[in-house]
C-alpha cells in the first residue's frame, strides 16, 4: 500500500475509534491489502482503548475461541472495501453484556450445505465466506503455527484462506452435467441429413448437421457433409466458414476437412490457397489418398504432369493400389498416345475395385475415342453391372449409341437412367436434345422445362435450352435463357461456353460489336478454349481483318498452357510399382507399336474381373470377346431388359409411359406417401 492509502486508512481509523464497533473496524483494517506498521499500531492502539468493552480479538488460551455464540442481531454498516464487505455489528443489549467480536453466522451460512443452495447473503449482495473443509483449517494451523508472530497478521491469514476469491470456482455440488445423446443419434443424424440432400430437402438437413455439430463438435464427419451440402448451393462463403471452423475444432488432425475445403478453392479458382490446403490434409495424414488424388489432378490441370504423376506415385506409396490413382494414370498414358500402358493401367484399376463404374467408364471412353466401338460397348456393359443405378453410365452409354445411330437403344438407356434417377436434370437434359434431333421441339421443350425446375442451378440446361430455341429461330427467348444461366454463376466455365454460344448467335444476326464482347468474357473466364479464340479468328476474317485474326490466333499460342509429359518416367512409375514385375516391364516398352490390341487387352481384362464380377459361371466371356462383332448390338450376349427387370425389378415396355406421366415437383418418397394413406386411413376411420 503507497503513503495516500496508509494516510487514508489511518484517518478512517481515528472517525471510526470513537463510534464504531470493533467488527467495524476489523474489516476496513481486511481492506488494506498490505498493512503498514503505521496501521497496525493505529489498530493496537484502538484496540487498547476499548478492551474494557468487548473481548480480546485472539485470546492467547485458546484459537478455538474466535467465534463465540452469535448475537441476536445486528444493524447492518455499508463500509467501503475492494471486496464489497457488508458486516453486521450488534445493537446494545438490555441487559448490557458485550457483543462478540464476529458473527459466525455471517462467516458460515448453515443454508449453503451440500444442497447447493444460495444464503441469503448472496442474494443481498453480502458477502459469502466458504465454510473449510477440516483438513484446510488443520492445514491453516500449521502454517500459521510457524509464520507471522504477529498475531494480526497471523489472523489476516487464516481469515484470507476462508475467502472463495483465494481458491479456483468449484462445481456446485449435486448437479449432474448435461448427458450427450447416445452415439447412435449422431449415425443416424447424419445418415438422414445425407438422405435428405440426396432427395434435394436442403433447408432440413442444414438444420440437422447444424444440430449435431452444436453435439459433436469434435465429429468432423458433420463439418464435411455441412460443406459439400452448402457448395451445392453455391454458398462458398459459408462452405469456407464451416472447413475453417471444423480444422479448429478438430485441431487440423482431420484430413477429410483439409481436402474438402482444398477441392472448394479449387473449384473457386483459388490455385495457390488449394495447393496450400491439399498439403495440410497429406500432413495431418498422409494415408488419405483422395488429398493426393486430388492434388495431382490440380497439378495436371495447370500444366504440371511432372507433379502431378509424382504426386500419384507418392498416393501409391503411402495408400497401396487405388483404383482412382491407376485411372487417372492411364488417362495420362491415353493423352501421351501409350494406349498399351493405359490398357495396363485400367485393367489394374479394376482388379483393385472390380465395383468401380468410373474405371470401366473412362476405359470405354478410351476405347470409344479410338473407335474401338466393340471394345467400348463391353466396357459399358461392364460399367452398368458394376454400378447398376449409376447415372453417368447409363448416360454415356446411351449417348455412345445414339452417336452410332442405334437412336432407340439410346433413348432406351437414357429412359432407365432418368427412371433410377428421376431427380437428375443431366439424364432430361440429353433426352430432350436427342428428342429435338430426332423427334420435334416441343417434346423436347416439356424435357428442358422438367430439367429446369429439377434444378433450376444447373447451367447446363439453361444453355442447352437456349441453343434449342437460337435454332428454331426464337433469338428473344434465347438471349433469356442465356441470361438465365449467367445469372446463377458467371465466373463458371459453364458461364464461359454460354458466353461463346452467345456470342455465335450475335455474329450470326451481325451484332458484332456484341458479339467480340461476349468472345472476350469468356476468354476472360477460360483463356485455354481453343474453340473460342478460333470462333472470334474466323469472325475477324469474315469481316475482311485478316491481320486481326493472326494476331488472335498468335495470342491463343503465346499463352495457352504447354503439357509437357516426360515419357521416360512410365518406367520410373514400374518401379515404383513393383520392382519385380520384368514381364509387365517387356510390355510397356516404349519403342512398341501403339496399335489397337484391343480384342488382347479385353481379353486378359474378362479374365482378371469375370470372376469377381459376374461369377465363375461365367466362363464364356472371354470367347464373347474374342468373337467378331461388327458394331451392331445383337452380337452381344448381354440381355439389358432381363438385367433391369431382374436386378432392378423395372419394366422397360411402360419407360415412355413413366416419362410423360412423371412431375417432378409432386415427387414423394415411398415413406411419405406411406404416412399420407395411413393418415387418410385414420381420419376416415374417426370419421
């Protein structure tokens, strides 16, 4: 304490010494953190004077005398103090006996027991003194035993370790801490939540991850489906918010939120911050092979091959055999002209997951590309027995096709796909260009307007739709369909084809002005399409601006991004493989022949997965496959009819009934329609 305060003290003592009691102050001298010599003296003095009047403050026969019985009561005396300390001190008695020198009722409040119930000290803004424990007072006496031999300080001591500021806040005794949900309530959350975005309910299964997150903060399982259910939406702030939240919550040892997020800043154009991300989710743990998958094909897509099959080879390592990684290494190996490689490559994707729809689909398309249609066409089959409800393979099958002119098998397939999948817009969206190709406009009309109120957000459907009505002469239409689709993302590569099909219908009308400007925003959006660069040349020549069209083509080569691929490292990637495999070394020999082989590598692919996939029963596939097929679906064994109707129990003679009786927005679960009968049933019964 600094001089001021001693002197203030000091002079409280001296007002108070004449008519105040000593409880009075024995608190105003509690008040003084540190007293000074000055003090005490002040106090011994005060004391003194008023020892005929009241008993010895610590009797020297006895410690245990302290606090004596309690008076009956006592006036209440505001004193000002840092602690707030409102005593009591005792009225003059009739019969004259002196009052005791504290309250033990204002030290312990019999009402605050083990039931935890507040005195009504407390409530009067008094203060409340702890009652100790008894080996805290015997501890209390041995310390004090051996300190202070001043007998004021000695008692300041014992009274501060009886204070509930001196200690940590304890519990409240007799309160259970709230119990969580049993761990089965959050599986099934997440499970429903995962049901509901899958049926496009947002709005509910929101609600739900938000509830189990405010549970489970630690799950990282909720952080994740919150995000991907928010990206949907295209609320990439609030996706972002939730990864953030979820690697501090889960103190960045969750791989799963990393990758996520890294593939959200990806899709956001956010390379660098991506990359950074996808490096945080390898580090928290590097056995996650979709973070090194994910890097890798970000490292492909910027031109760098090198890093990126780097990457994939350090997936491998530290993940074994993924068929994710084999197939975006074949894709690799199909892009550099090695088709033997990625035969290779694709037929160990499948012997790691012979359930894999992307494997068999990527190789068909191989195939497809090579016009290897035979070959693609028993790839499809393989892909749709694999996954029989995926979407992607009934649609790329039935577009392969209606490409080769079997227009009634096309549309068969994309009629199952739409029938397992009636909330895609993707399966409509194709039907509907494949009616207007083949059929009439309206028809294809009705598909475009039931992809659209599906998922008003798709891009896609809005463009195809536009294009639709630019060919059949309605521009106005067009151009608001277009605007449509810019509306939900312009910064999309979607956004960027709906720009240059915008900007062909202008040039066709002779708005060029407009026309260049719709060209240059959508290079601005993705200046590798090669497509656009050569469309606003050739308008250029058009317009007799030749030097202007070289100059557009000779700005497309000056900043296109160069893939340079190393083909010497295949080998390296053996090795990385299996070091001892000479046979598989002989095979993908550089200086060999990329020619078809198709029938051998279909061949040695029937024989790896036939029996994973459709039995050892199956023997005959492999002589399906050897046998000379010339483009025409008969000469192939597999039944689609009896595979629908056998594993997915669906009649493809009522697949056209279906689809001009489907509404989309009346769509209703089993489980629903379930309830709504028995709630009939039920109101007709009290009825």
């Amino acid at each position: 304490m600094n001089l001021t305060e001693d002197e203030t003290v000091t002079t409280e003592l001296h007002h108070l010494s004449d008519r105040a009691p000593p409880p009075a102050i024995f608190a105003l001298l509690i008040s003084a953190r540190a007293p000074s010599k000055k003090i005490i003296k002040k106090m011994q003095q005060i004391l003194t004077s008023t020892k005929s009047q009241i008993p010895s403050l610590f009797p020297p026969q006895s410690p245990t005398n302290i606090f004596t019985a309690p008076p009956k009561s006592f006036p209440k005396i505001p004193i000002k103090s840092p602690f707030h300390v409102t005593l009591r001190t005792s009225s003059s008695s009739s019969n004259g006996s002196p009052p005791s020198v504290l309250d033990e009722s204002l030290l312990f409040d019999e009402s605050d027991g083990e039931d935890g119930r507040k005195s009504d000290a407390v409530r009067d803004g008094l203060l409340v003194v702890r009652r100790p424990q008894a080996n805290e007072v015997l501890a209390g006496r041995s310390e004090g035993g051996g300190g202070d031999p001043d007998p004021i300080n000695a008692g300041l001591s014992e009274f501060a370790k009886k204070m509930p500021m001196f200690e940590s806040p304890q519990p409240p005794t007799g309160a259970d801490p709230e119990a969580r949900p049993l761990e089965v309530n959050r599986e099934i959350a997440l499970y429903r939540a995962k049901v509901l975005t899958r049926n496009f309910k947002f709005k509910e299964a929101e609600e739900i991850l938000k509830k189990c997150l405010s549970i489970w903060p630690e799950d990282g399982r909720a952080y994740v489906a919150l995000g991907k259910l928010l990206s949907k939406q295209s609320r990439t702030e609030e996706a972002r918010s939730v990864y953030e939240i979820g690697c501090q919550a889960t103190q960045g040892e969750n791989s799963y939120i990393w990758q996520c997020w890294a593939v959200l800043e990806n899709k956001a154009g956010n390379v660098r911050r991506a990359r950074e991300l996808f490096d945080a989710a390898t580090v928290a743990d590097k056995r996650h092979v979709a973070a090194w998958h994910g890097w890798a094909v970000l490292e492909i897509k910027q031109g760098n091959v090198k890093k990126g099959r780097h990457l994939l080879a350090k997936g491998l390592k530290f993940c074994g055999g993924n068929e994710y990684i084999y197939q975006t290494l074949a894709l690799l190996e199909a892009r550099g002209g090695r088709f033997e490689q990625a035969r290779y490559l694709f037929r160990q994707a499948t012997i790691c997951n012979p359930k894999s729809c992307a494997s068999w689909l990527a190789w068909a398309q191989v195939e497809m590309q090579q016009e290897n249609n035979y070959a693609a066409r028993r790839l499809f089959e393989k892909a749709v027995q694999a996954s029989p409800k995926n979407r992607f393979a009934w649609h790329v099958w039935g577009i392969f096709e209606a490409n080769q002119g079997f227009i009634d098998k096309g549309r068969k397939l994309l009629n199952i796909g739409r029938a397992l999948n009636p909330r895609d817009p993707v399966l409509l969206q194709s039907l509907a260009l494949l009616e207007y190709k083949y059929s009439t406009a309206n028809l294809a009309r009705v598909l475009f307007r039931r992809a659209s109120e599906l998922d008003p957000r798709h891009q896609p459907v809005w463009i195809a739709w536009g294009w639709m009505e630019w060919k059949e002469g309605n521009l106005s239409t067009a151009r608001e369909l277009y605007q449509k689709a810019l509306s939900i993302n312009s910064s999309s590569e979607s956004a960027a084809r709906c720009l240059q099909a915008w900007g062909v219908l202008e040039q066709r009308v002779g708005n060029l002005s407009a026309a260049r400007q719709l060209f240059r925003s959508s290079l601005n959006i993705n200046s590798q399409s090669y497509v656009t660069w050569m469309t606003w040349a050739s308008l250029e020549e058009e317009q007799g601006n030749a030097i202007r069209a070289e100059e557009i083509r000779n700005l497309y080569f000056q900043q296109r991004t160069e893939v340079v691929d190393d083909a010497s490292w295949v080998m390296g990637f053996l090795d990385v493989i299996d070091p001892a495999l000479d046979s598989i070394k002989r095979l993908l020999k550089l200086d060999q022949n990329p020619g078809f082989g198709g029938r051998d590598a279909l061949r040695d692919m029937t024989k790896a997965s036939s029996a994973s996939i459709e039995g050892p029963e199956d023997s005959s596939s492999a002589d399906v496959v050897e046998s000379e097929g010339d483009g025409d679906p008969g000469t192939s064994n597999f039944d689609i009819d009896a595979f629908v109707r056998d594993k997915l129990s669906l009649d493809t003679s009522n697949l056209d009934a279906r689809l001009e009786s489907s509404e989309p927005s009346r769509y209703k679960s089993p489980r629903r329609i379930w309830r709504s009968e028995n709630r009939n049933t039920a109101l007709a019964r009290r009825g």
